[in-house]
C-alpha cells in the first residue's frame, strides 16, 4: 500500500484507493494531505490551549479552515502547494505556541501531543508523505489499534469537518463570521486522536458537526445572499454567443463577481460551469450582459466539455480533473484549488481584487466557444423565491396537484449507477415535484418534467450549501401544514453523495432530525458495519434500490 484514502464514493471497491486515487491524486498528494491534517490537528491544539488562555489569533483559526479545504476531493493535486500549507500550518502552530507558553504559567511543551511539536526535517514533499503514511486514520499509523467502529466515526467526523470548513471558508471570503464554527473544527480535530472518546462520545461530537454544518451553511447562505441578492427564478440560457470566452467552475461567487468586473466591456464573455451554474440567479450577477449562461453539465465531464468550450476556464474551487493537453495551457486555477503545471491566481492582498488578467488574455489569444446545445435550463428557486409563493405551494399540496416533493440534492459522478437518479426522476408520478441542489442536478435538469400549476417539477436551490435552503423550506412547509414532526412532511429523501461537502449535508440533515434519507449510489467505504447499523437504527438511513421499488415506495410515502 502507498496511500490509503476512502473519503469519496469512488473509493477503488468501495473500500478505498491504495496506489493512486481514482480521482487522480498521487499517493504522495495523498499521503501530504493526511500530513497537513496531522498539523492542522497540532495547531488546534495550540489554539485551543491558547483559547483558554486568552490569546486568539484569528489568522490561524481560518487557517484550519482552508488546509482542511484544500484536502477536500477533487480541490488540490499539487505537491507543492501542500508543502506550502504545511509551511503555513506549522508557523502558525509554533507562533501560537510561544504566545501560549508566555501567557501561562508553568505550561510546558512537553504537555503537549506531538502534533503540537512536530517539525518535518527537511519540510518537502517526500518528508510531509512519510508522515501522513504513518499518521492516516486507516490501515497503518496511529490510528491502527483503534476499533473498527471508533476509527468509522473519526473518519466520518473527519469528512464532515472537512465539508463543513469549506463552506465556512466560502462565507469568511464574503467577510461573514462565525467564530464558534472555526472553534467546532478545532476542537473536532483534536477529538479525532482522543483515545478516551467512545463511540457514545464520538456519535454525539458527529451529530454536532451536523449541527455546526446547518450552522455553516446558513452563515454561508447569508453571506451569498446579502452580497449577491436572493437568487431569482431564472430560464439560464445554455447556448453560446460568438466572441473570446471564459468558462468559470467551482463555488466561489466572489471569484466570478470579481472576474465579471474584469471582462467588463473587454469583449470577452463568462460562462458558467457545473455547481457555478446557480450564480446565474442572482440579481447582482444577471446585471452583467457579458454573463452569457451555463456551459455543459457536471464536473465529471469537463475533459470533453473544456476541450469544446475553446476559451480560458477558471476552476475556483472543486471539483478539477486531469486537465488534458487540449486545454492545459488555458485552464487556471485560483483560491485552494490546484494542478501542477497549471497556472494558479494568487490570492487577495491588502484588500485588492485577485488579478484575472491572464486568464483574460488567455480567452482573448483563443477562439470562441463551440455550442454543445442550445435553449435555457430552469434555476433560482432558493428558500426566498419558494417562501415567495408559498401560499402556492400551499394551495397545490392542499388540493393534491403536489403530493410529494422529492430531495434529490447532493454531488453527481461518474459511475453509470449514476443513472438511477435519472431513472428515478422521469418515473416518479407526476404530481411528485423535485426539490435539488448541488451538481447532483445535471443527471435530470434537462429532462423538461414540466410544471404543477405554474411551478416547475425541479426546483433547483443552488449549490450543494443551497440544500440549507431545502431544509428552510421543509421548516416553513411544516409550520404552514401545522405538522410537527418535520418526518410527517409529505417529502421523500433521496440524496446524491460524492465528496465531503455532500458529508456534512447528511450530517445537517441528520441533526434536524431527517429520517428515512436514501443514499447512492453507493453507501460510504468508511461505514464500518457497526457504524452503518447505528445510523439505520437513528435514522433508518438506507441505501439506494432498484429504480422502480424506490419510486413506488416514495409515492407509498418512504
Ligand atoms: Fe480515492 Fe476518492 Fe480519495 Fe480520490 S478522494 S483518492 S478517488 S477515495
Ligand atoms: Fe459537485 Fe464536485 Fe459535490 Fe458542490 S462539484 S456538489 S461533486
């Protein structure tokens, strides 16, 4: 074994990826990232202790946020990079450690866990993967003597904190703050190497991490909202329109507000791509001409959908794959995505816009987009616009023209079992509408399933973070109805899963008190046996099956 990695649902078997990820990473990647996690664990250390001792350093706490997000799937595959956020993880560790020492008296060094003091000697690559080796949750290292079943929640809470950071990471962008969320991944962290938590103590530390991501998500939904308007109920046009082009993917809004103001009368057009399509439904972003619409369809066909497009693409955050040769040269990255050998965006400094500059010239050195289809896809029905007409939705639930809403939220991928979520979508009866977010979407965005009484049968809220919108509207959906428990909703769940933003979806969706949630494709590899029973017990979790039973027993009310 080379690396041991099982985060995602393309884990190699469903167990996980052992010589190199399916997704693409190294085991060298790999294997720096579990080492970034080790020092991202020692830092939160330090700042805890420092915490109590009344030093903050708010640098660091956002710091945690970000080396956690650059471990995410599909985000960063760069050796270097991760050897600059370990750079990074280890000063901000060891400045909080001297300002904690000073502060106290009588503290000692030694009291502290070795991830508090660890200093790779020299700090490279091969150096940083010899440690995550030795240090990585599963199969060998520190963690090889825990239970089965302790090292499932660990790594459960792990890929929640890390889905959870990323959000959080996305809202500090727009200057929206909450401390105790930046607390919740430290001291999450630090709980992942506590040997004294069982699994009582580790269930109820994972529910709170739901609790924290419903927290994450509506501090990021805020924060989009208050910069960007409510998103508007939005016919996105999916064509192409002649002239020099940029396509831009990934979540974060303020890159594309900002690329938008760039390209602003250079002749040069945005496009949006995979789960930046959602941004075409705000008011602050439709005022922008030169913001044509949404090109191609999820993440996982980028390979032949950036070869087409022709212009410069902008991946602000996940999910990135090997960029072919066709379009290396054209593609960027930016914020804590990465690809060796492609052209990165440094970040904001001293307050000043990130510098677009040669992804502009690189669009307007190429040629113009190749049209993959044309016509318009419907977005934009976040929590507002749906509370908009709720008397609506109301009146049609009331009279039966709506008799089930379906969440189908969460990530697509690439595995032909995918295609349940179509099947599934063009089966259910007709008076079932489709509540989505996330990429998860494309498998059935473009199906035209036509409208109940003037609303659409899917209703798109956004991004993945936008299924917090989902769940505002499933809350005032039961207060209107007068039903109690949010369970006896008329709704049916049945949730898309990839990366680990989709982890900390299902764990806010747990926290609520979500019952009955149907989860595909597959159910996660880092599920010990005893794990996925607890859940089933808790939650009556279950996973996916055949396309017509599951539809039947959705319109039966499961
Ligand atoms: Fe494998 Fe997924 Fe990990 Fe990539 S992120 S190495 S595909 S488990
Ligand atoms: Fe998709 Fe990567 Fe998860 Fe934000 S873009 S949902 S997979």
């Amino acid at each position: 074994m080379d690396m041991f990695c099982n985060q995602c649902q393309e884990a190699a078997r469903n167990v996980g990826c052992t010589r190199r990820g399916v997704c693409g990473k190294t085991a060298t990647v790999s294997n720096e990232q579990d080492a970034l996690i080790y020092l991202l664990r020692g830092l939160s250390e330090c700042a805890i202790r420092a915490r109590e001792a009344g030093v903050a350093d708010p640098e660091a706490d956002l710091f945690v946020a970000e080396g956690l997000f650059a471990t995410i799937t599909n985000a960063n595959f760069d050796e270097d990079r991760m050897v600059e956020l370990a750079r990074r993880a280890i000063a901000l560790r060891d400045n909080l450690r001297r300002r904690w020492l000073a502060a106290v008296p009588g503290a000692r060094e030694e009291d502290l866990s070795p991830a508090a003091r660890w200093i790779p000697e020299p700090l490279d690559a091969l150096n940083l993967a010899a440690k995550g080796i030795a240090m990585q949750i599963v199969g060998r290292g520190e963690h090889s003597t825990v239970n089965e079943d302790l090292r499932s929640l660990r790594e459960l809470l792990l890929y929640g904190l890390k889905g959870m950071a990323a959000y959080t990471d996305h809202a500090y962008v727009l200057g929206a703050h909450n401390d105790a969320i930046l607390a919740f991944l430290q001291e999450g962290l630090v709980a992942m190497a506590n040997d004294a938590l069982g699994a009582d103590d580790l269930v109820a530390l994972v529910m709170r991490c739901g609790e924290m991501g419903v927290q994450a998500m509506a501090l990021l939904d805020a924060a989009n909202t208050g910069a960007y308007g409510h998103p508007e109920p939005t016919q996105t046009n999916i064509g192409v329109r002649e002239g020099p082009a940029i396509l831009v993917s990934g979540h974060d809004l303020r890159d594309l507000e900002e690329l938008l103001e760039q390209t602003a009368g250079t002749g040069v057009n945005v496009y949006t791509h995979g789960e930046m399509l959602p941004a075409t439904a705000y008011p602050a972003f439709k005022q922008y001409d030169h913001l044509v619409g949404n090109y191609g369809g999820s993440w996982w066909k980028q390979d032949k959908e950036f070869e087409a497009f022709g212009g410069a693409i902008l991946m602000t955050t996940n999910c990135i794959t090997a960029p072919k040769e066709s379009y290396k040269e054209r593609i960027f990255t930016t914020g804590l995505a990465g690809w060796p050998g492609v052209r990165h965006v440094p970040n904001r400094r001293d307050g000043q816009p990130k510098d677009f500059g040669p992804v502009i010239e690189a669009a307007k050195a190429a040629g113009s987009p190749r049209a993959l289809e044309s016509g318009t896809i419907p977005t934009g029905f976040a929590h507002q616009t749906v509370l908009g007409v709720a008397d609506q939705v109301i009146a049609a639930v009331e009279s039966g023209a709506i008799k089930r809403f379906v969440v189908m939220a969460g990530c697509d991928g690439r595995h032909t079992s995918r295609e349940y979520y179509t099947q599934v979508a063009e089966s259910l009866p007709e008076d079932h509408v489709i509540l989505t977010a996330g990429c998860a979407k494309y498998r059935y965005n473009k199906l035209n399933l036509g409208e109940i009484g003037g609303i659409p049968r899917v209703l798109d809220a956004g991004q993945c973070n936008d299924s917090y919108s989902l769940v505002v509207i499933a809350q005032a959906l039961a207060e209107a109805l007068g039903v109690e428990d949010i369970n006896d909703l008329p709704i049916s769940y049945d949730i898309a899963w990839y990366e680990q933003k989709a982890v900390i979806v299902l764990l806010a969706l747990l926290s609520l008190g979500v019952k009955h949630i149907r989860l595909g494709p597959t159910l996660p590899a880092f599920l010990s046996p005893g794990v996925a029973k607890v859940l089933v017990e808790m939650f009556d979790i279950m996973p996916i099956g055949e396309v017509a039973e599951d539809v039947a027993a959705i319109a039966a009310g499961r």
